[in-house]
C-alpha cells in the first residue's frame, strides 16, 4: 500500500483512480471505529483514500497537541489488509505553509457544546476537511457519530460550501463494556479505565428515562449530571439534550434527538452520545 505526502504526489495518486472514491480522514492512532469507517467506505466505493494528519489547528492553547498518540507504522499495518488505495500523510509545512491565512467557519453550529468548551477548535476541523476533500476530491467522505457536533458541522459546511460529495456518519463502535472507542482511551488506566464507564452509564440511565416516557429535558439532563457527579474520578463538563440538527437545548424531548456530554476522568477529556428518536 502506497503512502504519499506531498500535494503532487496526492494529485497523481489520486487521479488514477477511476471510479468512485471515498476518503477517510483521520489524525492517526486508529482503533477499531476507524478501521469499521474504512470497511463501510470499502463497501461503498471503489476506491478508498486514508487521510492521516494531527491537524494542528484544531488544537487549542491549553490542549497538548505533541501529547496526542501518534504510531504512523502501526495504523499503516493496521490499514494494509483492508485494501485502501493509498494514504495520504501531508506534514503541517505542507498543509499550512509560511504565510497561510485561509480559515474556513461555520457559525451557529460551532457555537454550543464542544465549541463553547474549544474555542476554536470547529474553525481547524472545518478548514482541514475543506483541503482534504479539495485535495482528494472524494465521492463520500466518512465520519463517525461519536464526535457529533463535528459531523453536524461538516455536513454544514459541505452543504453550505457547494461541495459535490455526500457526507457518510457512521455509528459509534464500542467496547464489549460499552466504553466508546477513542484515541484517548489509552491514556485510561486501572480506575480510570472502570471510571471511565460512568458516561455509557449515564447516557444508558437517560435513554431508559426515555424510554419509560420521559420527555422533560431538563429531568433528562439532571439523570446524566446525577450519575456522573456520583463517580468520585469523573469530573462533569457539559451534559446537553438537544435537537439533533440544530444542537439547540430542548425544553421537551420531540423528534431526533441529540444526548450528549463531556467528561473528564483524571485529566483525559471523553465525549460520548446517543441519539433518541
Ligand atoms: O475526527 C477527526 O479525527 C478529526 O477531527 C478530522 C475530521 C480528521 C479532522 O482533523
């Protein structure tokens, strides 16, 4: 499998494909959810590009973008036996050359959630996927439902932006014990690990208040916030229940729906969410 970096080496790789073309883009250190991306991206197109990049732009001050897990060789043999076409590695040099002043912003959907807790960080998202998918020109373009918000926001941009791709979400792959999948779960350790449950938990807790018919959301959300704040090593950041295309917060729970919160457990910060409705 062949890796390219630069933007010529992409330009050639990629327009000797024929055919459709799916491009998953990633920051690397892949685990199970990404490799379920490149088999549904497998079994749609007929070519499929692997982005990897730690985007550095979506990284606020306070977030320590060199501590973020990186094992380039790994995930390369990690994607070799799924049949991509190539990957895509560019450098930051490459994507954000000396002088770069390009942003691109979605407003109102970045503003709640992960965007009032990272400032920022949907400015880099958006301005990454945008070169990616300039730069690979994909069909489909996979993303997973675990970052919600940043789904929500793309398929924004992508409308908005008259990008001539469809915007795939996949569901969330999990644990056996129910721990969504993340590059972050490494730093999770012992207690942690175990602690680390209390989201699923949470999310289960309100799902089953749904389920019994409750429809006050704010009942809902303090069923999230009472069980995380009963996990002595979860420290709660936001608990939200919301529309699911607009992420506004919800008086009552009508339609689609969107649970969803952000916990730290010692100092690794988990997002998790279920969708209702
Ligand atoms: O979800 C991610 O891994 C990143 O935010 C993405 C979409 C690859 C952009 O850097």
């Amino acid at each position: 499998m062949r890796t390219v970096t630069t933007l010529d080496e992409l330009r050639t790789a990629r327009f000797a494909l024929k055919g459709t073309v799916g491009l998953v883009p990633t920051m690397g250190f892949l685990h199970e959810g990404h490799l379920s991306l490149i088999r549904q991206a497998k079994a749609e197109c007929e070519h499929v590009v692997v982005s990897i990049f730690v985007n550095p732009t979506q990284f606020g001050p306070s977030e320590d973008l060199s501590k973020y897990p990186r094992d380039l060789e790994r995930d390369l043999s990690l994607i070799e036996p799924l049949g991509v076409d190539f990957v895509w590695t560019p450098t930051a040099e490459g994507m954000y050359p000396t002088g770069y002043q390009t942003w691109v912003e979605v407003e109102a959907l970045t503003h709640p959630l992960e965007g009032a807790k990272r400032p920022g960080h949907f400015k880099g998202v958006t301005t990454v996927v945008a070169k990616l998918f300039n730069g690979v020109q994909p069909h489909k373009a996979y993303f997973g439902q675990k970052d919600a918000q940043q789904a929500a926001v793309i398929r924004q941009m992508t409308r908005d932006l008259n990008f001539p791709l469809e915007v795939v979400v996949c569901p969330i792959v999990r644990e056996a014990d129910g721990l969504a999948m993340s590059s972050r779960n490494k730093y999770l350790e012992g207690a942690h690990r175990q602690a680390a449950l209390v989201l699923f938990r949470a999310l289960s807790a309100a799902k089953d208040l749904y389920e019994t018919g409750g429809r006050d959301a704010e009942k809902i959300r303090a069923k999230m916030r009472e069980v995380i704040e009963a996990e002595p090593l979860a420290q709660l950041q936001y608990v939200s229940c919301a529309n699911y295309d607009t992420l506004d917060e919800l008086d009552v729970v009508q339609g689609k729906t969107l649970l969803s919160m952000a916990v730290f457990i010692g100092k690794t910060r988990l997002i998790d969410n279920f969708v209702l409705g």
